[in-house]
C-alpha cells in the first residue's frame, strides 16, 4: 500500500471511523472516493454500473446468482458455475443455492454451452492461472436467455480483455491487488459491476451524482439496500454494511497510479511469471512442465512425480515460500506487485537448481487477442494526484468534507458508534498482522489462531453461548450464518418444513432480507409504540403456525433501542412451539456486562463488532458480523 494512502486514509480517524454516508451533505469525502472506486470497477470490468463494494469475492459471487435469477428470463433452477472457480467461492455458492432451493452444475466451461441455465458463472484466469477467452461461450449461452457473470482478479484486468468485451453481463472480484494487505484473509473490497438495465437488481450501495438544493453537483447514495427496509422480505439481497474503507483504499491506489503506474504494475507482475515460466521451459528438464501457455501472474509446474512435486514444496517452504500444491504432481508459483529480484532467484533455484536473474527484456507473453486495448482511468481525477503531495492534499481535501468520530458524535440511527482506540488500530499495520496470506500453513500462523481462539473464548464468556464463529464479514452476513444453523438444527431433527421466521414489524430491514434468503416465509409480528412485541399477536402466530414455526429474529435492544421487558416470556413461547429464538445483538455493547444473551433464553446470536468493540466502521464497512 502506498504510503501516503496508508498514513492518510488507513491510519487516520477521519477516515475510518466515519459513519455509512447516509447524510449526504456531511460525507461528501467518502462519497467522492466511493465513486472513484466504482469508476475503476466500470473502466477495468468494461461494465456501465458497478457498486460502491461487497464483502468478498465469494459472497460477491453468491450475490451474482441470485441476481441472475432475478434478472434472467430463463425459467431455469439451474446454475452453472465453471469448474476454474476457487473451492472456497464454490462453497459458498453451494450453500446459496440449496436454500433458494437451485441447483449447482459444475463442469468445463465449455460445458455451459449445452445446458438450460438461469446463470452461468466464468472464472477469468482460472484457478489454474489459465487464461481462456470466454467470448464464444458467452455468446453461446446467452442465446439460451442465461444471464453471465464472470469472476476476475481486478489486477488482471488491467492487462486483459474486459468481461464486458467477452460479453459478461455481470463483473466480480476482489480488489486485494490493488494495495490492500492480504490480513490472514481481509478484510478486502469485493467489486461487483453491471450493466444499467440491471440496477434495480444489484446488491448493495451504489453512490451515483446528484444535485443539492442549490443546484451543485453533490454526491447520495442512489440505491441502497436500506430499500431492505421499505421492500423487507422482497428485498434483493441482505447486504447492508461492505467494505468501505478497504473500496477508499483500492479506489486511492488506482487515483494514486493512474493508468500508467497500474499498467506498469500489472505488466511487472506478468513479467515476472512470463521469466518464470521460460526458465522452466528453457530448463530442458523432461519431469518439469508449464501447465498452461497463457496465464497472467501464476504458472502451474507439472514436477511429472508426486515425489518431485514433495521435494520441491518442502524445499520451498524450508526457504520461507509457500508454494500452492495442486492435486498430486503440480505446483503453483504467483507473483504480485511485491515480487522482487531475489524471489526470483530462490524461485528458479528451487525448480530448476540454479539461481536465475530476472531478464534485462522481461516481456509480455499473452497472445495479443487476450489483451485490453481500451482506455482505462481516463478520467482526470486518475490523473491529477500522482505525486505525494499532491495526494495528501487530494485526500485531505475530501476528509475535511466530512464528518467522523473524530470530531463529534453521530447522532443518526440506532448504530452505536464509537471512536476506536489508537492502540487498537495499531497494530493492523504491522506487517506480522498484514503480510499473512489466509491459506498459509497453520504452523505460520498460530499466532493468528491463538488471537482468533482467545477473542472467541472472550466472546463465549459474554454471550453465555456454547461456541462462537467468526466467518460473517457483516451483521447480514451473522444473520443468514445464524438462520442457516437454526435450518440445520431443525434439519437434524427431521423437521425440514420448520420453515416459518417471526419477525416483528422494528426489526432491521436485513431481518426480513435474510430469512428470505434462507427460504424461509416470512410473518410480520406487531410492535406497540414504544417498539415492544406485542406478545398477544406473538401468541396468535405461533399458535397459528406451530408445526411450522422455525424461528423468531428479535432484535434485544430493539431498533428503538428498547430493553424488551417480555423477553425471557417471548422465548419460553417460541420454544413451546418448537421455534428457536435468533437474537440480533448487531447492538450487543448494549448488554455487556449486565447479561447474557443465552442466559434470557436466546439460541443463536449476531453481533455487529463493528459497532460493538473495536472494529471501526470505517464509513460502512469493514463489517465483522459473528454468529455465537
Ligand atoms: C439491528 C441491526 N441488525 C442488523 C444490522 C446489519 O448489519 P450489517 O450492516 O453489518 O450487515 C444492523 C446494522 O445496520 C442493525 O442495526
């Protein structure tokens, strides 16, 4: 990360304990960043539209299935997903799909062509590293009324023919690449662009420009998924907090580089694997071969033996690299903008057992077809701030618009912000905490896991919950986490049609969103004035519902910020019909330390730590939503 983004954005109160912009005239800074962040999304994917962030490649991708269902003609439950994605986005797709009641078809991408999709999903450089063009395909199944979505490392975008050239409807990626330590997996700003038929379809925020009462150019949220909270049920996805911050970043380090520094990163990435691979090949060793001719950053190397393949990443890992070990034979070298000289060298000496040079004429070696020949970042706020002073002004300038933490409370909504300790964020600097990548081996990260088991026993301990995980990336994210254990709790049972969510007419519109998301049917239960369930109603629908009633989502304080007197009577009635209690604790900071959420008879619970403790809220996300 450059440093002048790092010391002005990531490490400054102004920047990341910003509320979500929903005051327009006091985050105009934000907005403004935001919006460059979907202007790189729109050069890079080729795309009309893109979001202002989405929590993670994976989630981003699950998010893309549902809106192909939403958007596509096709009278399909299918979903093809090419057999190059990444395991851990397939996982979370699978998941997806089975309580939207869809089915998943993995094959060759190729293999699309044949079938009747209501979507199709494209890795563009496969898990392999190998670059295929998709534009026949596409085209192929598009006539099929499949609506397509296309997966992308947006680094690789910048050398590379867009999504949007081959025909995708719909572009998805991480953004890690640009500047944005790995942190033991994020958090990261997931890009999501699209084409403007589609908006009214999208996840997420999108910042779009308006005009203030003068009649100035001002910056809003256009459409956000707080329309959760007038359409609930029907709304389109339970995204609510991204990635703000991590989006500020990626978004300044494109404003920082312009076109020309980010074409010269990608280049050099690319360069280094393209030596790479030539020493390989040039290598004359008959065990050793380059998997595929066009790749981007990473070559796959055939060691020919199991063996082989053993002895070279045990050396590798011996000399502090870690390698990625596909299936038996194969291994995985990638390259990033912090490779250097003498990478390449222990790189070459662990292949091919002498220390190469990286060569004077490193070169590009994709076929011309597969590049971009488009211009990208034209605009000129990508060509102005290229120098640090010019940068630190920039960023400055659009800090002093807005206001955060650091100057006043925010008296808006029932988030319970608060400003983070310095000594809190200190440390997500350190490059111990920032340079670990999420798939390192365990014995390189113990000290990760110590951290994570120490905070959960921590959390157990406050919560009076059994166990805690720490996957959701945001509240929604805990939400449907916690409704998906309830389902297989009831599952486990032998009770599958338990598939009835109370929901009382305060909660949180991502409440509604996400139980709809678990194929649940939603029943609206009635709050008095003062936001307190009115248990009479209550009674009524589980009386009404009891062979089918799954669970209650109850927001404890509720939305109006209210300690629901009831609440150990509306537990004991929702377990006598055989629901489980789902208790939103986004506001959990609430309670701490006067009770536990287990203790009132709770089953499964959120909370929002970046509203509780010290995750800060960085203008909308990072979000850490964990499911106890
Ligand atoms: C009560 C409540 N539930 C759920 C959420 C959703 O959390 P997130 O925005 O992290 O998805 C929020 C946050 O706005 C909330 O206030």
């Amino acid at each position: 990360m450059p440093a002048v983004i790092q010391r002005n954005v990531l490490e400054n109160p102004g920047w990341y304990t910003a509320y979500t912009p929903y005051q327009a005239e006091i985050a105009q800074g934000r907005l403004e960043a935001l919006l460059n962040f979907q202007q790189v999304c729109i050069d890079l994917t080729g795309l009309e539209l893109a979001g202002a962030s989405l929590l993670d490649e994976a989630t981003a991708a699950a998010e893309a299935m549902a809106m192909s269902k939403r958007v596509s003609k096709s009278k399909s439950t299918q979903f093809f997903v090419d057999d190059r994605i990444y395991p851990q986005t397939l996982d979370v797709i699978n998941t997806r799909a089975k309580y939207f009641g869809w089915e998943v078809v993995v094959g060759d991408f190729e293999l699309a062509k044949s079938g009747d999709y209501f979507g199709a999903l494209f890795q563009y450089v496969g898990v392999e590293g190998d670059v295929k063009d998709l534009t026949d395909v596409i085209a192929a199944v598009k006539k099929n009324k499949t609506y397509v979505s296309v997966v992308s490392d947006i680094m690789s975008l910048v050398l590379l023919k867009s999504p949007a050239d081959m025909g995708a409807d719909v572009a998805l990626g991480s953004t890690q690449r640009f500047g944005i330590p790995m942190g033991f997996g994020g958090p990261h700003a997931a890009y999501f662009a699209f084409s403007d038929k589609a908006k009214r379809s999208a996840p997420g925020r999108i910042i779009g420009v308006s005009k203030d009462s003068q009649g100035n150019t001002a910056l809003r949220m256009a459409l956000q998924t707080r329309e959760q909270h007038i359409r609930r049920e029907k709304a389109n996805s339970n995204i609510c907090t991204s990635q703000v911050l991590l989006a500020n970043l990626a978004g300044m380090y494109a404003v920082y580089h312009g076109p020309g520094g980010v074409k010269r990163i990608a280049t050099r990435i690319h360069a280094f694997a393209t030596a790479f691979a030539d020493v390989i090949k040039n290598a004359n060793d008959s065990n050793l071969n380059v998997v595929h001719d066009q790749f981007f950053d990473s070559v796959v190397v055939d060691c020919g033996s199991e063996k082989l393949a053993t002895q070279i990443f045990e050396n590798a890992d011996n000399v502090g690299y870690n390698l990625w070990r596909l299936g038996e034979t194969k291994l995985s070298v990638a390259f990033s903008e912090t490779s250097d000289q003498q990478d390449f060298s222990v790189l070459t000496q662990l292949f091919v057992s002498k220390a190469h040079d990286l060569p004077e004429d490193a070169r590009v070696s994709l076929d011309s077809a597969h590049l971009r020949t488009d211009a990208i970042l034209s605009h000129p706020v990508f060509n102005s701030h290229h120098t640090e002073h010019e940068m630190l002004r920039y960023l400055k300038s659009l800090e002093d618009k807005d206001l955060a933490m650091n100057r006043s409370m925010i008296s808006l909504g029932s988030c319970t912000m608060k400003l983070n300790a310095t000594s809190e964020m200190l440390p997500i600097t350190w490059p111990e905490f920032a340079n670990v990548h999420p798939f390192a081996p365990r014995d390189q990260v113990t000290g990760y896991v110590a951290m994570i088991d120490s905070l959960q026993d921590q959390l157990k301990a406050i919560t009076g919950f059994d166990d805690v995980s720490m996957q959701p990336n945001s509240g929604a994210s805990g939400e449907y986490a916690g409704l998906l254990a309830i389902r297989r709790y009831h599952e486990s049972l032998g009770e599958t049609d338990r598939d009835v969510c109370l929901i009382p007419q305060s909660a949180h519109g991502t409440n509604p969103a996400t139980a709809m998301m678990m194929g649940m049917k939603v029943i609206v239960v009635k709050t008095d004035d003062n936001g307190n369930v009115d248990i009479d109603d209550l009674t009524a629908k589980c009386e009404e519902n009891s062979a089918n009633l799954g669970a209650l989502m109850i927001t404890y304080p509720s939305t109006h910020g209210v300690f629901e007197e009831g609440i150990r009577k509306i537990c004991d009635l929702i377990h006598k019909h055989g629901g489980q209690v789902y208790m939103d604790g986004a506001n959990m900071n609430a309670q701490v330390g006067m009770m536990q959420p287990a203790d009132v008879g709770a089953d499964v619970l959120h909370m929002n730590l970046h509203k509780t403790f010290c995750i800060p809220h960085g203008g909308g996300g990072p979000g850490m939503g964990l499911s106890a």
